[in-house]
C-alpha cells in the first residue's frame, strides 16, 4: 500500500464553495502489487467491477465543488459497502452471527471485498485472513468515509444545507426499446428530499436521456451512511451508462464524453439552486436561542 498517503484524491477547497460535495468511489484503476501474487485471473478480467473512467465524467463536469476520487481498485475493497459486509466465504474475519441473514450482494459475491464476478468467476485463489481485510478497512474505507462526513458537514456549516452525488457508471441496461440512460438512487425517498432528485430529473429530459429512480440501482452504504434529511445532509446516487461517455468498446473515454459532462454540470447546478433558492431547510436548532 502507500503507507500513510491517501487511497483517494481531493479538491477541497477551503472553505467549501458550494453545498454540492462529489463522489467517485468505483473508478478505481489502481490494483496494489500484491494482487497479482493473490488472484487466480488476471487484473484484465477485473475491469468489470470498475466504474470505467466515470472519474473522467466528474472531473469534467466540476468546477468548485469538494470532490473526492477513490484510486484503489474496487475489487481491493469496495466503499459502498459498510464495514460489517464481509464474505464468509472469502474472508476469515467475517462475523457469522451478523451475516447469517446475508444481502443479495453478498450472496453474489459483491461484499466488502468481492469475492467474485459474474464474467470470472471466483477471483481469489485463498481465502484472505483478517488482519489483512482489516488493513484495508483501515487504509481505504475509513479514511474515505471520514473525509466525506468533513466535507459535508463543512458545507451544511456554511450554507446550512449539504448534498452529496455520487457518481456511478453502469453498462447498458438493454439494447432494444426504451431503457434508461441514467438511474437517481436515493434509497427510496430515504437518503434525500425528492425536490433535489425532481431537479436532476428535469435536466435529464431536457438534454434527452432517459431516466430511472431506483431500479434497478437505489444507492448504497454511502448514501445510508452520510445521507440524513432530517440533518439537512441530503444524499443521491446518479449512475450513467457507459455508453454515454466511453468508446464503442466501453474501455476509453469517448466523443460523448463532453454532452454527458455538460448534463452533469447541469444537475449540479441545478441542485445547489435548489439547495440555496429553493425550500428552506430545516433548523433543528432553531429554538436554541429559546
């Protein structure tokens, strides 16, 4: 690993200008050196579990918002999982007790560290001890998480409200009839106050993409982990199909990359006038002067 240097990159700007903090957390490319002693597949094959060049997506479309940048591989270990999600089948420190009633993911192999995917199969040649998952909880998931809760609650410090996009990629979802191009998750009304999602929706149709919520992706541990409406921290997954913004082959960015950027920079905006001009926050400590 790097030591004591970050798994991710950060623009921060200090303070915060805007309440629109940006996550990148799947578009990883980079795959530790002990890899390659560890999988029985070649890192090639792992490119599937990579949210491929949407970092690129994101970078274009920013101008002054806190955005963070995951560099580690997902198949390393996966943020949008929540700590206690280890594969028992995998990892030698997964707790039975909190996993006997496993998630879809997990049953899938799609844990806190995949153990598995679907174009590869199984990805391990051994199972991995616990010291080890350990180290990457502590190198990658903490310090990401940590750094994400400071951003946000740096924003709803100065603007009295935070909202968090996170910004995945998915393969085309169909090649016949009308399918989405793009898919809000916002863990069904829980993570986020519909007027942000209603916003991003709007720019959607205007630039012609169709659009879902919820289905067949909500959101995952980063939004139940930082999204909370009552707190005026509000959290949405955005997910974009590759085809949007890569080649023919879904491997390099490609010629739609700069329309898919622009529609980007326009849920943005859009949210953070929603944030600032739309309906008033909540207080919850409105009464303290009382």
């Amino acid at each position: 690993m790097h030591g004591t240097t970050p798994w991710f990159d950060q623009w921060d700007p200090n303070p915060p200008e805007s309440p629109v903090v940006l996550s990148v957390q799947h578009a990883g490319r980079d795959y530790p050196p002990e890899m390659a002693d560890q999988l029985r597949v070649p890192i090639a094959q792992l490119r599937p579990l990579e949210d491929r060049y949407v970092d690129a997506l994101a970078l274009a479309a920013r101008r002054h918002e806190t955005l963070f940048v995951q560099r580690a591989a997902r198949a390393w270990i996966d943020l949008n999982r929540g700590e206690r999600e280890r594969d028992p089948k995998l990892d030698d420190g997964a707790d039975a007790r909190r996993t006997s009633i496993e998630s879809h993911r997990l049953r899938s192999g799609l844990g806190l560290v995949p153990r598995r995917i679907a174009s590869a199969g199984d990805i391990w040649r051994h199972r991995l001890r616990s010291a080890d998952v350990d180290a990457r909880i502590a190198a990658c998931h903490r310090p990401y998480h940590g750094a994400i809760a400071k951003a946000l609650n740096a924003a709803r410090d100065r603007f009295g409200i935070a909202i968090l996009l996170d910004i995945h990629s998915m393969p085309p979802l169909g090649t016949e009839g009308p399918v989405a191009r793009i898919v809000f998750g916002d863990r069904f009304g829980r993570s986020a106050a519909a007027r942000f999602v209603s916003r991003m929706e709007s720019i959607a149709e205007a630039a012609g993409l169709r659009h879902a919520l919820n289905t067949p992706y909500a959101g995952g541990h980063l939004l139940d982990r930082h999204g909370q409406p009552s707190a005026n921290i509000h959290a949405i997954q955005i997910e974009w199909c590759r085809s949007l913004y890569l080649d023919a082959a879904l491997d390099q960015p490609g010629e739609g990359l700069p329309m898919a950027a622009r529609a980007l920079r326009g849920m943005i905006d859009a949210v953070a006038d929603e944030a600032l001009n739309g309906a008033a926050p909540f207080a919850p400590h409105a009464l303290a002067a009382e």
